[in-house]
C-alpha cells in the first residue's frame, strides 16, 4: 500500500488526495498463487496542475524505476503472497463508465460527469413516467395513509392496488387533500370487505351444516363451541354438535363438555361413514356445526383425511379458520393448500394478540371470500363477533380520519 501511495505522489505531486483504495488478486487459480495488487483513486486541486506538471518532470526517472521494479513478478508465488502494489497505470473506476486512467483524465472531474449524466438520466426517466401517469406527482396526504397501510401488515402489491383505484378517481387537487384521500381509501376498504355480505334473513328457517376446517392451533375447536352456544343460547336455534377432531382426546373431551353445559347433543365421527350416520341422526336440527381436525397444510395425507370428511358431510358453509397473527407467507400457504375444502367463508380468530388486521385484508383479496366471525378471546359464548364492513374497516384503518 505505502508503495502505490508513492506511485500517486509521482503521478500526481504532493498534493494528491486518496479517494478510495481496494486491495485484489490477480491471476492464479480459483484465487489461490495470484499477485495481490493495490487500485487506487486519487484526486489533486486543478489549482495544482502545474505544480503536478513540473513534479512529473523531475520525478519522471524515478517514477519509471519503481513502475518497473514492481512489475517484475517472482519466479514462485506463495500460497499467501505479501501484499504489493500493480505497475499498471492506478484505476479510476466509475459505475456505468469506461475505465480510466489518471494520466489520461482529472478523476474528480470525470467524477463530477458522470454524476450529472446520472442525474440527466433519472430526470428524464421520471419526466417520461408523469407524463405517461405511471408516476404521480407526490402526495402527502396519500403517503401518510399507505404508511398506515403497510403497518397494518397490508401486502405491498395490494396497497398499490389501492393507490392506483383511488388515483382513478381523484383530481390532483383532491390528491393533496387529506379528507378526499382518506375519504376514497375507506370506501374502497369497505367495498372489498363487503364481499358476499351474509344474509341471515334469506336463510331463516332452513338447515344448514356448518364445517369448520383450518391449520392447527388457530382454535377451531373453541370458536365451534362459541358458535354453537351462540346459536343455541343467544339465537335459539335448534342446534347439534359434531366432531371429527379424534386425534385429540382433549378436544372430544372439551366439546362434551361445552355441549352439556349449552345443553345441545353431541357426536363423534371416527370416520367419513360414522359422520354421514351422525348427521342422518341430526336430521331435525337447524343448524349442526361439525369441528374438524387441525391439518398441516404440509402433510397430504391429513389433507386427503379432511377432503374425505367433508365428501361424507356436504357443507352448505365451510368456514377456513385463521390466525389474525399469522405472517403473510403462511397465510398465502394455508389459503393455497385448503382450497380443495371449498370453502366459501373466512374465521379469524386471536385478535386479541395482535395490533395489526392486514392479514384479513389480505386473505379476503386473496380468495374472494368474506369474514363471517371474528374471535377475540378465549371466553364461551361471549368472545366472538359477526363480521361486517364497517366493523372490519375500522378495526384496518384505525384512527385515520373518517
């Protein structure tokens, strides 16, 4: 290194300023018996170019003598050679440009060009994009919200959708207005949670069989047992129980007792064929809600288990119960491998852990389903909600403004 700092005081006089400095190998096999060599960028004052001049002259011999000495490379190279300086002219790198030498071109100043043809470059590219209306001209009111959007958990891609639905309809006046913005971004929130709105009233008075499936440890098994004595207590339905979930005797064990406490009965399905028999014995309730096992979206054969189940019972709802804490990529994972469910209505249940709602937003873009229960707590019949747009878009957008 000392002897490259040298090569630029001869090159450039005393004056000379080291920009940057990257030590490398050269040559040898898969890195291994190369040279070592020193780049070096150096800048002087334009002030001092004569002064540069006049050292080159005098220095010109002793300059050449050193180039050749280090260019002389050793018969053998070590297998971790000492650290030496190249006697090739010192390298000014730019990014996008040609290489440079220093004795052909000032390296501040070839700096300072490439730089403002950058710049004319990124002006002209952004000009090209306003024009063209792929780029609007920023919005603070607008920025303030995706902020909120994308805390809340939003995906990136839907949180453009968004922008580029409320720019559809907003003036560049109102696009720098808080109140429109916010205004249009709640409306357009609403819209998309209103998806399939439930109508309870059109289905009074007819049988339904409810199904709920879902990955384990979302709560199936106690939102089951909240809708139930919903139903049961707070509705008064006729209502029957179900459950498939035999892989846990816990949970067969938890249901029977939250049946007897709501006083509805209960059975239990080891196979498609002994659920097909229990809902033959069920025939005169209302609504029969029927919980099922927990399914890794990653094991196969549970799902094929589950499909099975679901074949024998022929749901007119089933209900994907998820987690509001779950991440993104699980989420997208668990709507993808339960599709073969068919279900047409989404659960989510911990809202009670988490400060952040984007996942439902999400996974109701996502499937084309709505969100028939929220769940928020442990407690039987009361931690449970309906969902509906206006509801689902305040627990979204929070305190932003109406």
């Amino acid at each position: 290194m000392q002897e490259a700092i040298a090569r630029v005081k001869a090159d450039l006089g005393r004056d000379a300023v080291i920009l940057h400095s990257k030590k490398f190998r050269r040559g040898g096999i898969f890195g291994l018996f190369g040279r070592q060599v020193v780049e070096v960028i150096a800048a002087v004052d334009v002030s001092a170019r004569a002064s540069v001049a006049q050292e080159r002259k005098a220095e010109g011999a002793k300059a050449a003598e050193a180039a050749a000495n280090s260019g002389a490379a050793p018969a053998f190279q070590p297998l971790f050679p000492r650290a030496e300086a190249t006697a090739k002219p010192l390298l000014a790198v730019v990014p996008g440009a040609k290489t440079a030498t220093l004795e052909n071109r000032n390296t501040e100043t070839a700096l300072q060009n490439e730089l403002l043809m950058m710049r004319k470059m990124l002006q002209q590219v952004t000009t090209q994009l306003r024009e063209s209306g792929t780029l609007p001209h920023i919005s603070p009111a607008w920025d303030k919200i995706r902020k909120t959007l994308l805390a809340n958990e939003i995906a990136a891609e839907h949180v453009m959708g968004i922008e580029e639905a409320i720019l559809r309809q907003l003036d560049e006046a109102a696009w720098q207005n808080d109140e429109a913005v916010s205004h249009l971004v709640r409306s357009q929130v609403a819209d998309i949670f209103s998806v399939g709105a439930r109508n309870q009233a059109a289905r009074a008075g007819t049988r339904r069989i409810i199904a709920l499936v879902g990955p384990t440890g979302v709560g199936k098994t106690t939102t089951v047992a909240k809708l139930a004595a919903h139903a049961a207590l707070v509705t008064k339905k006729d209502v029957g129980l179900i459950t498939a979930d035999t892989y846990r005797i816990a949970a067969v064990e938890q249901l029977k007792t939250y049946a007897e406490i709501i006083g509805i009965p209960i059975e239990i399905a080891f196979t498609p064929p002994e659920l097909k028999m229990a809902l033959a014995r069920m025939a005169n309730k209302e609504l029969v809600f029927i919980d099922t096992a927990g399914r890794s979206q990653h094991n196969e054969q549970q799902m094929a288990e589950l499909l099975a189940f679901l074949a024998a019972a022929n749901p007119d709802e089933t209900h994907l119960v998820l987690s509001a804490t779950t991440k993104l990529a699980d989420l997208r994972e668990c709507i993808e491998h339960f599709r073969p469910a068919k279900y047409n209505w989404l659960i989510f249940t911990k809202l009670d852990e988490t400060s952040s709602y984007g996942c439902i937003f999400n996974s109701v873009l996502e499937t084309k389903c709505p969100v028939s229960y929220l769940s928020i707590g442990q407690n039987v019949p009361d931690d449970i909600q309906e969902a509906d747009s206006a509801r689902l878009t305040g627990l979204l957008l929070g305190g932003m403004p109406q």
